[in-house]
C-alpha cells in the first residue's frame, strides 16, 4: 500500500439512511417501555445518517448497563437476554415491525393473471382466460 493510499483525502461515504426503531419484543414493564420511547424519539430526531450505526454509541447510553447493544452491518440491535428486544435499521432497505403490528401474510400468492401466474403446489392450473 503506498503513502498516498493511506492518507487518502476523500471521505467515504455511504449512500442516504433512513433509521426507525422496530420494537419486536413486548416490553416487560413501564420502565422499559420508557426507555424504548426515549430511544425511539432520538432515533426520529437523527433518522437522516450516512451511517446508521454512529447512532449505537447514544443507544447505549440511554439503555444503560442492563441491556446488550451492538452494531451488525448496517443496523444497531438491543437485546435483553437471550432475544432481541429491538433494532434499528435503514426504513428505505428494511421492513421490521413492532410487536404488536399485524405479520404480513406469507407463502405463495396467487397472480392477478392467470395467464401469466407460476404453478402453486396443490392448485390446479385452468387454461381459461380472464374477462374484461
């Protein structure tokens, strides 16, 4: 690695990051769901970060000792042991949910044309085709 690569003068930058707090665990008590509202408004007040994870130094501070916080690639988590109570991540890459909005139906879905749709296990693919 040569001189000039090392003291390279061009900042490193991230693309644009939108964070949100996503509480997956019900909190245990009043305290704890403070704490978690405390955490969800600094995170509202810094949602525009180049880098999400500049945020996990003043997460921690206002989690205080009891709870783990830590950085993945590009989201903080905070957990009470063993699970991961929440996370905060990129709004513009991610979809977490709190715990207590509805899950998002899952499997296969069915295309709105038939024509066009792939075999689904266990359904019968019908050759008709659709009215207008």
């Amino acid at each position: 690695m040569s001189q000039s690569d090392k003291f390279d003068p061009t900042a490193r930058t991230y693309a644009a990051q939108q964070a949100y707090l996503a509480i997956e665990q019900q909190p245990y008590d009043k305290a704890e769901q403070q704490l978690l509202e405390q955490v969800r408004r600094y995170v509202q007040t810094h949602s525009h970060q180049n880098d999400l994870r500049d945020l996990a130094g003043a997460i921690r501070e206002l989690m205080g000792d009891a709870y783990q916080v830590g950085c993945g690639s590009c989201h903080i988590w905070i957990k009470r042991s063993p699970e991961r109570l929440a996370v905060v991540a990129d709004r513009l890459t991610t979809a977490y949910r709190d715990w207590f909005e509805p899950r998002v139906p899952g499997g296969p879905r069915r295309s709105i044309r038939t024509e066009q749709g792939l075999p689904v296990a266990g359904v019968l693919i019908t050759t008709s085709t659709p009215t207008r």
